[in-house]
C-alpha cells in the first residue's frame, strides 16, 4: 500500500490531495496533518482515500512518501522536531530560500526532489517541476500536470521567479474586467469572456510548434490596429520593462535572503539582466 503523507496542509497541500485522488491510479491513502482542521475535515470529507493524522509525527511515520507542503518561515522549526526513518523519499514543495538544510534535516530519509506546482494541479493541469530528475518522483508526479525537469538549481530558482507574476496576470485580468464592466458589459461576461481569451492565448503559446512569444506578438499586431496602438502605449510606460525588472528582485530576493537566513548558505549568482524587446 503507497501512502503519501503531507506536512503542511495549505492551499497548494489541498490541490495536490485533489490532483492524486482525481488521478487515473491514486495512491491507496493519503494522510494529512492536522494543522488546518478545516482544510483537513474538507478533505476527509471529500475524499475517502484521506485520513487525518494525530499530529505531524503520525503523519511521518504513516507516509512511505513524505510531502513538506510548508512556508519558509516555520519550516525549518516542524521539520526539525520530526524524525524520519530510513526508506522514506521525501519531497520539498519549501520556496527555494535557504532551503540547503532540508535534505540534513529528513535524514535518514532521502529528499528524493524539490517540487513546485500551482493550484491547477487540482484539475491535473500546469507545471509540475522536479529538480533533480529521478524516475520515481516523475511517476508519482506527472499524472498531475506537464512535467518540468529543472537542469539544476539556478534554472530551478529562475522558474520559480517568473511564479510571482500570477498575482500580477489575474490583476491585469481583473483591470480588463473592470474596464468593459464600466463600459456597457456585464460583470458576469466580461469575466466569462476575458478568461478564455486569455486561456486560448495561452494555448497558443504551450503548443509545441508556437513561434517565439515575441513573434506571436508582433504577429498579433497589424500596422495602424488596436493591439500596435496599446503595445506602443505600454512600452513607452516601461511596462515590459517593468516585468523585468521585478522578476530581477525576485531573483535577487530568493538569491540573497539565503545568506541572511542561514549563516554559511550558500546564495545563487544573479545574473545579468535579461534583454529587453523593443
């Protein structure tokens, strides 16, 4: 019987409860911390294969798979008063800040990868990232959605940055609403209706034989049309710029915030700034 424990029991913990036990073979339980009572009972509730744990510790010793679904801050001090067993595959979905002590701190246990995912892992669907490559990791996880093999931690680490943009993509969701609901459309549709142009265009762009984004948006734009009036009324605001430059102090963020956390870490290298489109 495979069991999959999870420490932590947030929102991105739910979505991959939901993602494995909507998946075509499930493991045969999943158990979860107690922590969250609500989020805990809501799943037990939902799904039959889920069972809540005593504490954080029955969670461990009840898991040959154990998921660290837990905020940097607080992690470090629930991991360190669990004891893990030899055999044990371990996986982190900790943010990538300091996070070197982690595979010391699950021993005897092995962290078998550090994962990201997002909440569409519910519906089995977006990026599931795995660093480093390991064929087990990959079979449990690519049910979930489209797998991602990070080469090593510095693509890891860049990946992950580019996440911060998806409270920024559904507020220029939410600006796009606004707008036509001010304007003569309904609420309702005007979501309806935005949310799945998004969606086609992003579709667009996943397809394995899409052009570069740069030539999808210049292919988008006819000489004196709608979309080369706005591209050129935000590239004079410095929006694209904008982007860049945020996910730059992300980087920066995830890269130098390891050196204060934990004296002797060891920080990525920022690199150079990426090119601008014109």
């Amino acid at each position: 019987m495979t069991t999959i424990s999870f420490i932590g029991t947030g929102n991105i913990a739910a979505a991959l409860v939901a993602g494995f036990c909507g998946a075509p073979h499930p493991p045969e339980r999943i158990v979860v911390g107690p922590r969250n009572a609500a989020t805990a009972a809501d799943l037990a509730r939902r799904f039959a294969r889920v069972k809540i744990a005593a504490d954080n510790q029955d969670a461990v010793d009840l898991g040959d798979w154990v998921v660290l679904a837990l905020r940097p801050q607080i992690a470090d001090a629930v991991i360190s008063g669990l004891r893990f067993r030899p055999g044990q595959r371990v996986l982190s979905l900790i943010a990538p800040v300091a996070d070197e002590w982690v595979d010391a701190a699950v021993a005897p246990a092995r962290l078998a990868a550090r994962v990201f995912v997002m909440p569409s892992v519910q519906e089995r669907t977006g990026p599931v990232m795995i660093l480093p490559h390991d064929p087990e990791v990959a079979e449990l996880l690519k049910p979930l959605g489209m797998l991602v093999t990070a080469r090593d931690r510095r693509e890891f680490v860049a990946l992950w940055s580019v996440t911060a943009l998806i409270a920024p993509y559904y507020g220029f969701l939410a600006a796009a609403v606004d707008w036509a609901a001010a304007h003569g459309a309904q609420a309702g549709t005007a979501r309806s209706f935005t949310a799945a142009s998004f969606h086609a265009l992003g579709a667009v762009a996943d397809r394995p034989d899409a052009p570069d984004p740069r030539a999808l948006a210049q292919h988008a734009q006819t000489p004196g049309g709608l979309n080369e009036q706005v591209m050129r009324e935000l590239a004079a605001g410095n929006w694209f710029s904008a982007v860049g430059d945020s996910l730059d102090r992300i980087l920066q963020r995830l890269a130098g915030e390891s050196q204060e956390a934990r004296p002797g870490s060891t920080a990525l290298p920022r690199p150079a700034a990426l090119p601008r489109s014109e």
